[in-house]
C-alpha cells in the first residue's frame, strides 16, 4: 500500500490551513472533531469560517500566506485555487519535514485524510489513496448502515473497565479472550440498550468469576470454501479473527489469509501434488499441541473439512486428547467451481444424480468403483484428479460412457485467474495439455458440461 494508515494524537497537535473557502471550511470542521488547534491564513474567508472565528473555535488569519506561517505547526492543508502557490506551500513545508495535503492534488500530498465512520471512542478510517473517491463514499455508507450509532457506548464502556480488566489478567491473550466474550455476550447487549448500570454489574460479576484459566485452548476448523474470500461463511470469518494460530493449507487462497487476525501466527502445512510438506498424522498432533498450550487455533482448509479434506482424521486426534473443537462447513469445491464455471451438478434433463470421487493416483492407477462411477444419467465430480485424469478417460471408457461422454477441468476455481477447459472423454487430455492446466483443478464428468456454453456467467473458457 502506498499510504499508510495511522492515527495522530491532537492533543498538542496545531495545524495550519491556507484557504478559507468552502473546501478549507470542511478540513477546519473535520479537524474541530479533534483537539488539535486550527490556523487559517487567507486574505478573505467564506461565511462557514467566520462564524467558526467568531465561535472562536479556529483563528483566522486574513492576509496573504507567508512563509513562516508554517512555524511551529505539524501538520498543513492547502486549499487555495492558486496551483503555483499550491506547489510553493508544498515544497516548502516538506523541506521542513511538516506533513502537506493539497487537496485535490494526490501527488503534492505527504497524507491524505480517509473517509471517516465516527462513533467515538470507535473511528474507521478508509482509503482509496486517491484514485476512486465514489467508491469509498459508497463503502462509507454501507458501514454506515450496519454499524449501530450505539457502539460509541460500548467503546466508553471498553474504556471505563480497561485498566481495570488489565489489573484482573496478567497476559495479552486472557485479557483478548475475556474481553471477546464480553463483547459477544450479555454485557455488550445490555450497553446498546442502554442499560448501563447493569451491563456494569454484570461486567464486575464476570471479573469476579473469571478468577481461573483453564490453560486449554480450542480448534476450530473452517471451510475456506474454493478460493473467492466471498463465499467464507459469517461464522468463519468470525472464528478466523479470533485465532491465535492458523494451521493452513496449499488450497487456502492469499486473498482468505488477509482476513485473518493480524497478530495470529500462521502455520502452512500445505500438500503439492505427490509431495506432503508436513504428513498427515503429525498435522493432527500439531493441533491438538497447541491447543492444549492454550490456543485458540484455526484449522483453515479449502473447500469443505469433510469432503476429501481430511477432517475427520483431524478431529479424532482431538477427540483422543481431549481437545475442545467446533466444525465449521465451507463451500466444497465441487459445488464452488461448478457454479462458476456455468455447470449445474444436476439438471432434469442431464443427471439425476451426483457422484463425488478422488482422483488421486496412486501406483499408476486409481483404486475406484468404476461401474458405479461410469453411470447414465449421473455426474461425476474428481478431485485431486489432474495427474489422473488418463486413468479416469480410460477407465470411464472401459466400463461403459461413450468417447462423446463431456468433461471439464477447472482451474483455481472461483478466483480471477480461474480457467475451464472442455471436452470430450476422447480428447480432454489434449486440450488440457494445450491450455497448460495446473493444480488445483476439478474434473467433472457428465452430459450437464455441455451446458457450461449456454450457463457461464464468471468467464470465458480458456
């Protein structure tokens, strides 16, 4: 990112303002949210800025800018129409390391000021860097709508009981967790109401109780469904801000792993085809070690946990040592990439029924039910079925599906750089070879690929 975001005391801050229309009215008045102390220097000033003078809530200057204008103030805003004067403020405020914004002008900007949701003590600040301010106006006003005007009074609150909670727990991680559950539970709700006076009680006869730490912690393990962060359930979202840990896969896109917590540590545990980087069993160790150390740990996996992902291996280890866990579903893959590849799974014209298989290959063969597999009427859904995929043309052949039986590979579905590949069972393997098709990519074998050219809605076919 080219700016980075930050909050600045104003305490003792003082700043300068050349301008007094309507454009360094909005800065001044912005800036009146703060404690910092607020300088106009322009020879004339709009309605807005004398009212605010005669408030005495800025001091207005009203006379040409000057150059030591800029002494002792930390920060500037240039709002004049005068480009060459602009420039010159510019320059000279930078030569005196005082951060400059030229409004209306990014690259003769040291910062730039975000579009702000207040609900003080709690401010979110976003940017777009300059480049599409609609859009950030737009996003303000979603946030606007679904953050309640009351969460000022849970930030108060927050910072009523801090130094308190702070005497109460000796560590980062019990003081986080005491104050998750108290942000998720009754005490939050009882501030929104506001109904003070008890949320207090009740905070102090939580404080109270909490008097032991069991020292175990939990796994949670999530669905990070196909790749798009969109398709992420609320609840996995939420457990994966809370996590201390974060045990991923290969499969978990970078676009899910930003929206973990910041502070988690990140463990990649990932399999390339044909080559585990950590095996299996020392994986579902891993888990159950650092939940008993006390962690809350996110067992990130693309797709679905119980779907060709190994969950229920991961969780009897949890079981076996006694460790708390809760399962959370993702979007399985087959469902992820079929839908944006434009193929229903199912169709009343195409297939009754919908067959999900491995296609791992193992000693040069796959050890599967075939007739079960090569059935009319039926979709059939690989994974992990690239290297393969020879052996699932020939044996799908072998027992029974015509050459013309369709197929499709999907590459990194659901994601920009997706690409889908069809053909037939005859010459699918040429066409794969020819578009380069690389892991991950999903196999899926049946008459409702054909509708893939009437239904794609995602992307063109590679």
């Amino acid at each position: 990112m080219q700016y980075f975001p930050i909050f600045v005391d104003t305490k003792e801050l003082h700043c300068l303002i050349v301008g007094a229309g309507e454009v360094a009215a909005r800065k001044a008045e912005l800036l009146l949210k703060t404690s910092a102390t607020v300088t106009l220097v322009a020879p004339w000033a709009c309605d807005t800025i004398l009212r605010l003078a005669a408030e005495e809530k800025v001091i207005l200057v009203t006379r040409d800018y000057q150059p030591n204008d800029l002494q002792a103030k930390r920060l500037v805003f240039v709002a004049t129409n005068d480009s060459l004067l602009n420039a010159q403020i510019h320059q000279q405020a930078k030569a005196l390391n005082i951060l400059v914004n030229v409004v209306d002008n990014t690259p003769l900007c040291e910062f730039i000021t975000p579009s702000i949701v207040d609900r003080s003590p709690i401010i979110i600040a976003m940017s777009s860097g300059g480049v599409a301010p609609v859009l950030l106006r737009y996003l303000r006003q979603k946030l606007e709508s679904v953050i309640p005007q009351k969460v000022s009074l849970l930030g108060q609150f927050s910072e009523k009981f801090r130094e308190t909670v702070k005497a109460r727990f000796n560590s980062v991680t019990k003081r986080r967790y005491f104050w998750e559950d108290v942000l998720d539970g009754d005490v939050a709700e009882q501030v929104l109401q506001g109904n003070q006076s008890k949320a207090e009680q009740m905070m102090h006869h939580k404080l109270a109780l909490d008097e032991h730490d069991s020292g175990k912690g939990e796994v949670y393990l999530v669905g990070a469904g196909p790749g798009d962060p969109d398709l992420l359930t609320f609840r996995a979202l939420r457990l994966m801000q809370k996590a201390d840990v974060v045990v991923y896969d290969r499969l978990v896109s970078k676009e899910i792993l930003e929206l973990v917590r910041r502070d988690a540590e990140k463990i990649y545990v990932g399999k390339a085809r044909s080559l585990h980087t950590v095996p299996q069993d020392e994986i579902n160790q891993l888990l159950a070690d650092l939940a008993l150390a006390g962690n809350r740990v996110v067992r990130l996996k693309g797709g679905d946990p119980f779907i060709f992902g190994r969950g229920g291996e991961e969780i009897e280890t949890l079981v076996e040592k006694g460790v708390s866990f809760q399962v959370v579903p993702g979007i399985t893959a087959a469902s992820g990439a079929a839908s944006y590849a434009g193929i229903p799974l199912t169709h009343r014209d195409h297939a009754k029924s919908v067959v999900f298989a491995t296609g791992h290959l193992r000693d040069n063969s796959i050890d599967l039910n075939w007739p079960m597999l090569a059935q009319p009427e039926q979709t059939t859904v690989f994974y992990m079925g690239l290297t393969g995929l020879p052996v699932i043309c020939q044996k799908l052949i072998e027992h029974g599906l015509p050459q013309t039986t369709e197929i499709a590979l999907i590459q990194s579905a659901t994601l920009p750089n997706q690409k889908v590949v069809t053909g037939n069972l005859s010459n699918i393997q040429q066409k794969v070879a020819e578009a380069g098709i690389q892991p991950p990519a999903l196999i899926i074998v049946g008459s409702v690929v054909s509708l893939r050219d009437k239904l794609n809605w995602f992307k063109q076919s590679a």
